[in-house]
C-alpha cells in the first residue's frame, strides 16, 4: 500500500546495529518481523502517526476496545454458571480478549509479528468456539458424549496443524479467515433454528446483518482505498472493527444461552435477557442470572 503513503516515517528498527556475528543473522530475521510497517498496512495508513507519533493507525488501533471488553463482560455476567457447570466456555471469551489485544499491537505498529498474531489469534478463537459448544450443538450424537475429549483434542491438532500454514502466504490469511463466516453463519442459523429458545429466534438475523456490514467495510477498504482516500475517509476497517465486535458479542450471548438450556438439568440458573439502553434502534444484550428460587 505504498501509493497511499503521504508522509513516509524513518525506518525504525528494534534491535541495536552492533551485535556479534552469530547473533546478527537472528537479529536480521527479527527484523522481518518486528519491525514497523513488516506486515499488510490498511488504507487508513494514508494518515500514519499523526494523531499519536507512535500509533501507525489510530483508528484502527483503539476501536478494537470492544473486542477486548464484551467478551469479559458477558464472562462476568454468567461468571456463577461458568465456575459451577461449564467453564471450558471462558476459553472463546477469553481468545475473542487476546484478539482485541493482538489487533490493537498489529494496527499501532503494522509489522508482520502483530499481523500474525492476530491472524492466528481468530483462527485459535473459531476453532474454540467449535471445541467449548460442539458438545450442546443439535447435530452432535447424544451416544457420542463420551468421545468429547477425543474430539477436542482431534480439534486442537488440527488447528495447530492449520496455524502452520499462516507463515506460507501471509497476504491471504485474513480473506481465508474471512470465508470462513460462511459456514460458520450456517451453524449459527442452524442452531438457533433448532433450541427451541424465544430470546434466540433473531439472533441470527442481527448476527448476519452486523456480519454483512462489517465484511463490506472490509472489502472496501482494502479493494477501494483510493476512492475513500479521495473522500478523506480511510476509516472503514475501523468500522469493520466495531461492527464485527458486536456480531462476535451477540454469538456468545446467543451459544452461551443454548449451553445454559441444554445443560438445565447440570444446574438450577435461570436466566433474563436484558439490553442497555432498554429502548432504542442499537440496543446491547446482555444476561442476568438467577438461581430457582424453589431450589434455595
């Protein structure tokens, strides 16, 4: 993305000139990886450091916030269930966090180490998100909970497998990572469809509208960057990073729901939804719990 380049800073480097001879080829290979602007820099690039000298895109940088913190937010809200049923659900919560902060390095400092980290990062969080819920998925063979671990270990050698091939061809993770939202929209139509839960029944629709949203903000920042350039409004992945925070938030909120239902007879929660503001277009959901009374 050289061509949107306004103002090109120095090169900056990690690592000191003057190493020994053993330790200079490593320091040459770290480089490649550490250094400012290694790795696939976004259209709002045009604009680098200048909101903050050491922040290469700012807006790209701190609208990551809600990845970090709607995931510990709905963690903390069923922190009673996850502590006494099912605490493997923390685990995609807490990758959803990771990512948040691996793109906040990756966007501020653009090299190829924050690149791949939050690359991998999303990919380490899909296949999480099949480990912790697959067990309470409608499609999933009740004579076969006895293979879960089995199956989750398959899940985790094959991601790590997968994860390898983020180091081949680096400039095509995010569109691979990105068509995999297909199927996983499916399953999530699937199963909200099939666990006969009301508070559900929409989610998928909204899940798929922020979701659509956020990939075109995508595509058009990386495929018509000259044309917001041209605008003076390179801010559409910053977009993409809020409206895909809040389709990622709604999935936990709607699999965390088909958990707590599926595993009713695990526990005595029962659960509201409720959403902040309580009227309004934009509204955020969000989970109470409560404990039967008749079981006190």
């Amino acid at each position: 993305m050289s061509n949107y380049l306004l103002h090109p800073p120095a090169k900056r480097t990690f690592l000191a000139p003057q190493i020994s001879q053993p330790l200079q080829s490593i320091a040459m290979r770290l480089d490649r990886w550490l250094d400012y602007e290694s790795g696939h820099a976004w259209c709002e690039s045009a604009y680098k450091y200048q909101t903050i000298s050491v922040v290469a895109e700012f807006a790209n940088t701190v609208t990551n916030l809600p990845l970090i913190m709607l995931p510990l937010l709905n963690v903390l809200l069923i922190k009673p269930y996850i502590e006494t049923v099912n605490c493997i659900v923390i685990m995609p919560h807490i990758l959803l966090t990771v990512n948040g902060i691996a793109s906040t390095y990756y966007h501020a400092t653009l090299n190829l180490f924050g690149q791949l980290i939050d690359e991998i990062s999303i990919l380490w969080l899909l296949m999480m998100c099949l480990a912790a819920y697959f067990p309470v998925f409608s499609f999933y063979p009740q004579q076969y909970h006895k293979y879960i671990g089995r199956v989750r270990c398959a899940i985790a050698i094959i991601t790590m497998v997968v994860s390898t091939f983020c180091f081949v061809k680096p400039s095509l993770n995010a569109l691979v990572l990105m068509l995999w939202s297909i199927p996983s929209i499916a399953i999530i139509r699937h199963e909200a469809a099939n666990a006969g839960i009301p508070e559900i029944i929409n989610s998928p629709r909204k899940i798929s509208v922020l979701w659509i949203a956020a990939s075109i903000c995508w595509v058009s920042d990386r495929v018509f960057c000259d044309f917001w350039l041209f605008l003076g409004t390179p801010y559409f992945h910053a977009l993409f990073h809020l409206l895909s925070s809040l389709a990622a938030y709604n999935v936990f909120i709607m699999f965390s729901l088909i958990d707590i239902c599926r595993r009713s007879d695990k526990h005595r929660y029962r659960y509201r939804i409720k959403y902040f503001p309580e009227k309004g277009l934009i509204r955020l959901p969000y989970i109470v719990l409560n404990l039967d009374c008749k079981y006190l």
